[in-house]
C-alpha cells in the first residue's frame, strides 16, 4: 500500500494537510509520496471555474477536478508504481454488474459523493476501491478514534472550494482585477430596466440574495454575457419541464432509452425527480432531452 497526496494549491493549510498524511503514513508503515499539481490544479479547475462565470454559468469545480485531474493522476500513478488498485474516502460505492462498473451512492445521503464521479472511465472504475461507502461519517470518525487516530478523527468537515473560502465575487476580483467587468442592467421578463448590477459574473441563475430591492421576491432567471445583462423573474418564472445535457458517460444508452424508473438531480443535495430520457435527432452522440416523467 502506498498513501498518495496531492499538492494542489501552495498554501499553510495544503502544508499542513501534506504534514497530517505523512504522519498518518508513518504511522501504518506505508510509504508516502506528495505529488505537486499546483500548476496542474491552476490549468485545469482554477481557470475553468473562472472562465465559467464569465461565459454566464455556473461551474461544478469539485466534478471537473475528479474527473479531469486527480482519478487521472491517480491512475497514471498506480501504473507508474505498480499498482493494481485505487483508493480514496470518497462517499460513494463501485458495483459490479456483468463486466460494466457503475458508481453507486453512499451509505451516508448527507455526505455521499457520487454525484461528482459521474465522469470516469471503465478503465479507472474498474481499478477503484471506495471503502468509506458503506459507512456514515461519524461511523468512520468513531473508528478514527478506535484506532488512535484522535487528530483525525476530531478534524472539521472540509466545506466549500479548497481554492475559495469565501465569497467567490471577490475570488474572481482578486484573480482577475477589481474593474475586470463592468456594471450593467437588472431587467424584468419583458426587457424592463430594473435597476444596476455588479456585473454578470457575480451572479447565478436561481440566485436570490444580493439583488435589488423590489418589495417583492425576485430570482436570477438569466444571464446575458453579450449584453451584461441579468433578467429577474419571480421564482415561477424559474420552474422547467425539460432541459438537454452534454459530456454525457451513459454506458449503456439503449437501455437507459427504454427504462422506465429514471431519476435526475440537478444540482448536489437536490431532490431526485422521476424523469424520462429522449435522445436529440440531431446530436445523439452528445445531447440528450430530460423531462418530468409526468410532464
């Protein structure tokens, strides 16, 4: 067994996380390596999440990093050193079904992570051992403790971006220059100005807080990035029926075509909702049409 840590961003805390690992190493009589990614973390998730806000979206930071960089290296280094299989504590399962893997939910619905695996390859998911999946997180901080690893187990819970610890507008004023967007438009539905705004980027769609006052509710419907504009609307305004997705990882599209007990989460800790899958005409490769299952 080999621990592997990853230096992703050059900061007290990732020193200390590099510390608390080869500690916990020694400890087990395991080697330990650190493999610096700094640049790598910049490249691949820094600048996307950036990018994104001013393309007009929402990024998903903690997918794009699984996905993109840390499985991958992981992967690369297992080859590198030897080794057969891939461990992380990440809250979710792997199952088996005939020579297809699929990732599962975690035991713990609090903290299950399976949501931002969903990119994987049969090659790395095939490799891969999730032994934190079938415990809750206070089951595995009570075997911290049983073992003696008392620092361990009375660490807090990791919350929010490793990159950005607080509020992501100023993140982006920092990493991109106070003046890096100008000011620009609240409108209603109906093109009506409304008032101003920061900027497009500091805003998401669904966001509520930090708007303008109008005596009534309001929620970011749209973002406009060519106008620098923000289109409010009351939350009713915000309900859809159907939507498409991309950079899909469906491993067996016949059959989720004709499956009848579908569910979609559109964002992490959301409700699942019963849904239908219709495959696009014109892109089946990539798009694919989700609906309420009742609409």
């Amino acid at each position: 067994v080999i621990g592997v840590t990853f230096r992703f961003l050059d900061s007290t805390e990732s020193t200390q996380n590099i510390s608390d690992a080869k500690q916990l190493a020694d400890s087990l009589g395991i080697q330990h390596v650190v493999y610096d990614a700094v640049e790598l973390f910049r490249t691949t998730v820094i600048d996307y999440f950036i990018s994104e806000y001013f393309l007009g979206r929402t990024p998903v930071p903690c997918t794009i990093c699984n996905v993109e960089l840390k499985w991958k290296l992981l992967h690369d280094l297992a080859i590198e050193m030897g080794c057969d299989k891939i461990a992380t504590g990440h809250y979710a399962q792997i199952e088996q079904y005939k020579n297809t893997f699929f990732i599962k939910k975690g035991i713990d619905e609090e903290k299950d992570q399976s949501f931002f695996l969903w990119g994987l390859s049969q090659t790395i998911l095939s490799k891969m051992i999730l032994p934190l999946g079938k415990y809750t997180k206070s089951e595995i901080r009570e075997l911290a403790q049983r073992f003696g690893y008392q620092h361990i187990a009375n660490k807090k819970d990791s919350v929010g971006l490793c990159f950005c610890k607080g509020d992501y507008r100023d993140f982006l004023k920092k990493e991109c220059g106070e003046n890096c967007v100008e000011k620009g438009n609240f409108i209603d539905e109906a093109g009506r100005f409304l008032g101003k705004h920061e900027g497009y980027p500091f805003y998401t769609v669904g966001q509520r807080r930090g708007l303008i006052f109008l005596n009534r509710a309001v929620y970011v419907k749209e973002i406009r990035k060519d106008s620098n504009q923000v289109v409010l609307a009351p939350q009713s305004s915000l309900f859809k029926d159907s939507f498409f997705i991309e950079k899909s990882n469906f491993f067996s599209c016949e059959k989720l075509n004709s499956a009848k007990n579908l569910i979609v989460k559109i964002r992490y800790r959301k409700q699942a909702t019963p849904c239908k899958l219709i495959f696009s005409d014109e892109k089946q490769d990539r798009f694919f049409r989700l609906r309420r299952r009742d609409a």
